[in-house]
C-alpha cells in the first residue's frame, strides 16, 4: 500500500487536468517539476531525447519501458479507477510504445483490473517476448481476435491505446488498421500512450475521424500534438521520471540569502512596472527607464556572487515587478532562493527552501514580451563623488521634501550641502568630510574636482532610497548638466544605480 503510494507520487505528473489541480498545487516540490517539464517536443527532438538518455544518460529500454509502463498504469487507475472500470484492453504496436503497454498491463493486474491485451505484430526481441512471458504470468489475457470495434463494450471498461508512439508515420499500414479502427470506433474511453495513435505526431489528428483519447499520458515530455487545442478536453499527464533536470533547466541562479533578492525589488518595483533581466555567462543586469521616463535603473548581479549560476544560452526574461514582488514577499527571510528557467519557456520559477529543507516552495510565473531598447550608458568622468552613510542620505531626502518638491545638492570644497525650500520656510543640511575613518561605514568621503550645484527632484530621491537596506553606503556622482548617480553597491554580488536628470532652473523670461 505505502508502495503504491510512493510510486504514484513519484513517477507521475500533471501537466493540464483541472481535476486534481489542488492537490498537486499544494505539494510543492512536485509543482516544480511539473512546470520544468512543460514544454513541447518536435518528433525530432523527442527522437534526440531518446537517443540522449540512451548514450548520455546510460538508460537501458528495459529501465525506460518500466517507469513508463507505471507511470501509464498509475495514470489510468486515477483517471479511470477499478471501482468503475475494471476491465481494460491494451492493444499493443510492434515498437517501443507497445512495449509500454505490455508493461502498463502487469502493473494494471496489480492494481486490481481485469486486463486483455491485443498484440497483433509481435517484434520477435528477448525484451518484449520477456514481457509478454511476465504478462501471461500476471494472469493478463492474451486476445488473438478483435470483436468489431461496437461489441468491444460488452467486454471491456476502457482501452488503452499502446499502438503507435512517437515514430509513427501516417498513414497507418493495412495490416494494423483493425487495431486503429478499434480505437476509433468502440466508443469506449481510450487512454492514449505518449501519442493517441494515427494522429501526427506534431500536427494532431489529421481528421474529424481521428482518434479522441480520453486520457493521454505523454512520456518524458509532451510531443507537439499535445498542445490543448488538439486533445481538447482528455485528461493528460506528464509519465516518466527519467528526464535529468539539467537537461530540462537553462538558466537557473540560487542565492543562499534570498533577502537580497527581496531588497533588490523593494529597492526597484516602485520605480519600474516591467523590466527585462538579461541573463548571460556574466550574471544578470537590468536596465530600464521609470513609469514616467525619467529616472534610468540599472542593476548587474554578478554570476559569481550567487551560490550556484548557470546560463547555457543568454536569455531575457520580461518579467511584471509587481508580481515579482509579491511572489518574494512568499520567501522567509532564511530561505534560499533559486530562479529556474527553460529554454524557450514563456515562464520563470522561483524555488524557496528553508534552511532545513523542511520547507520547499516553488512559484511560477508568466513572462512578458518586453520590447525594451537599450540605453547605453556613456561612462563619465564626474567633477564630484560623494560616499555617505545610505540611511543618512535617506534620512536627509525624506526631512527635506517637506519643505519643497527640490533638493539641491552642491558639493565645494568645504563639504556637501543638501537645501530645500517652499512655502514653510527652508532648509539646510551640510556635511563635512569625516576627519578619520574608523567606521568605513559610517563615512562621509568627498572627492571634488570642481564645484558642482544641482537641483534634483525630491519625489525621485525618495524612490532611490528604497535601496537604502541594500548596502550601508551610497554615492553620489555629479557634473554639471549629466545626470546623477547614485549607486548603491550589494556586498559581493554587483550594484544598482540610479541616473537621475538635474532640473533646469526656470529663466525668468
Ligand atoms: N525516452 C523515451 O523517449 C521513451 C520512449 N518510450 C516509448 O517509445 C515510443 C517510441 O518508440 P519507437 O521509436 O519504437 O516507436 P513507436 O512509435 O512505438 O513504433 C514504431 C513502430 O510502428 C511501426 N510503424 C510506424 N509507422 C507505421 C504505420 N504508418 N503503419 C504501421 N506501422 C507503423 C514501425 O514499423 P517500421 O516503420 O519500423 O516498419 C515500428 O515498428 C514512445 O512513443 C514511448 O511510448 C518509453 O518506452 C520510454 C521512454
Ligand atoms: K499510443
């Protein structure tokens, strides 16, 4: 009993079935995988795969048979159980998909259904004889003569449709055509293995007539002809835990700390709707103009300051900040973080872990289409910086917009000076260079070329202040008419900086 299910749980996925979306929603670790193996395969790419977890991975047919078999047998007891449909006939081609089926069926008569198979073209190879051996053994009927496709119903419950996999090439030969029909015509529910017979493999059924599986269980990863559109409304499952997750996952970042990740939003989501991160072998940057177009993000997270990183093919990923930001607030503070993409996917995941791993939670998310153009960036020389403590540059923008919608900064040689002014009066806030550096931290450090006095907009200081938890320090870069920079540096792993215009002094004229 606890084997079964043991087995249930780990070799059988859900990929789109409304009926038990709750249960597999909730159980975690099983909904990432879910989401790593939802992408559709060519017939070529689903040939190459086959081929890789042969030569690549040293997976032998017999291995692969197995867990497919009982994944499809597991499968079928959840769509169909034996309560109320407990007899099953198993019709069964001459390559691999039939072998499935010889398989499916030992572990069908284990799960408690009376189970015919109809296996007209037998390959004569040890693998499959010893199937059919074991299948006999099992107490599974062995039926030499179809009834015509309407009387099957007087016999069985369901048919499961081990016909043709995914080297079927339509059309189908006259000599298999009474097992198709069967399938066509029963009007039996059919669970349809990896590929529902006759149809293309990429292109679905090719008529009206096709076959209409009521269950498909597609294998290692769903073919093209599973998209929705061409199996409708059958229940469809994701069978055979074999597929290595590297050759599933192409980007994937972990950082052991996901409050970075966190702090980087907050410092960003209220600026920024949308971005794209960019992924490449260097680590990931962002750059994107605000809401209003006139603040510049910036952001770069180097890959060596994650705990693990790998990007096999650069990638951009548009995601809504908003979302992002709600999908973090999910993480605890001690959680690691890991962001998981697939090649071509149209959605990202997030796995938090708790430190234990007594906790796994994974999220996924749509991507967006961003068409996003890229600013470069010039590189300047600025007349002055400034570094000081981040709170107390905080601390400053928020005391100062009381009083006006401005900040002016200027920066001489006696020190820096931060003004505002308006209806309530105004206000002054100068600091000095700190005479010695104990606490780096602490530090105000003024590097000046030549006198600068700009006037920037307080509404824009605030928002870059959202930053401030990030890194104990910030800079502050200036010349006369470029913009602004401040930049907060993250410890070990990149920076993020904002670029923000001067306001233009309004002439009198
Ligand atoms: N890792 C994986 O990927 C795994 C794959 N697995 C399973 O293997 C399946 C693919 O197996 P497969 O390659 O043996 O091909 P499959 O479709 O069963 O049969 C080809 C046979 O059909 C015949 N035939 C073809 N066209 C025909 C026609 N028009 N009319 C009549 N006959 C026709 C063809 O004959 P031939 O043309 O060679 O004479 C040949 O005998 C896959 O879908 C999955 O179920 C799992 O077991 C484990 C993991
Ligand atoms: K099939």
């Amino acid at each position: 009993m606890f084997f079964n299910k043991f087995v249930r749980t780990a070799f059988l996925f859900r990929v789109a079935n409304s009926w038990s979306f709750n249960e597999m929603a909730c159980s975690g670790k099983q909904c990432s995988e879910l989401t790593r193996n939802i992408s559709y395969l060519s017939q070529d790419n689903a040939v190459a795969l086959d081929q890789d977890l042969f030569n690549e991975y040293k997976f032998s047919v017999d291995q692969l048979m197995e867990l497919a078999g009982l994944s499809v047998a597991t499968a079928i007891n959840k769509a169909f159980p034996t309560s109320s449909y407990n007899t099953a006939l198993i019709i069964c081609g001459p390559g691999n998909n039939g072998g499935d089926g010889l398989v499916a069926a030992r572990h069908m008569t284990l799960f408690g259904y009376s189970v015919s198979i109809y296996y007209p073209k037998r390959t004569p190879k040890p693998l499959y004889e010893n199937l059919l051996w074991q299948c006999e053994n099992f107490g599974v009927k062995i039926v030499e003569t179809l009834p015509p496709p309407n009387e099957l119903k007087n016999q069985y419950k369901i048919l499961v449709d081990a016909l043709f996999g995914f080297s079927f090439k339509p059309p189908v030969r006259d000599a298999l055509k009474p097992a198709l029909e069967a399938l066509t015509e029963s009007e039996l529910p059919v669970c349809s293995v990896d590929i529902p017979s006759g149809w293309d493999v990429e292109k679905g059924p090719a008529s009206n007539n096709s076959l209409k599986p009521a269950l498909l269980i597609s294998l290692t990863a769903p073919k093209l002809c599973s998209k929705p559109e061409f199996i409708k409304n059958a229940r469809h499952f994701l069978g055979g835990r074999f597929v290595p997750p590297e050759l599933t996952t192409m980007f994937e970042a972990r950082l052991l700390k996901s409050s970075i990740l966190k702090k980087v939003l907050e410092a960003i989501k209220d600026l920024l709707t949308q971005a794209t991160f960019d992924c490449d072998d260097n680590g990931i940057q962002l750059q994107a103009m605000d809401n209003s177009h006139v603040a510049l993000v910036s952001l770069s997270l180097r890959a060596d300051g994650f705990d693990k990183y790998r990007c096999d093919r650069n990638i951009s990923m548009g995601m809504n900040l908003g979302s992002m930001s709600k999908i973090l607030k999910c993480a605890g503070d001690k959680d690691t973080v890991t962001i998981k993409a697939q090649d071509n996917a149209d959605t990202v995941t997030f796995v938090f872990e708790s430190p234990n791993q007594e906790k796994v939670s994974d999220y996924e998310m749509k991507l967006m289409n961003l068409d996003l153009e890229h600013l470069g960036i010039p590189e300047t020389e600025y007349s002055c910086t400034i570094r000081l403590p981040s709170a107390e540059f905080a601390r400053m923008c928020r005391d100062l917009s009381q009083f006006g919608e401005s900040i002016v900064i200027s920066c001489t040689k006696e020190g820096v000076k931060f003004s505002a002014s308006g209806d309530i009066g105004s206000a002054n806030i100068k600091l000095a260079q700190t005479a010695s550096i104990d606490k780096e931290d602490e530090a105000v450090i003024i590097e000046m070329d030549e006198p600068v006095t700009l006037t920037f907009a307080c509404q824009y200081l605030n928002y870059f202040t959202k930053a401030t938890s990030l890194s104990p320090q910030v800079q502050l870069s200036m010349s006369a008419d470029v913009p602004l920079v401040v930049e907060y540096r993250i410890p070990d792993i990149g920076h993020i900086r904002y670029y923000l215009a001067p306001k233009i002094e309004e002439d009198d004229n």
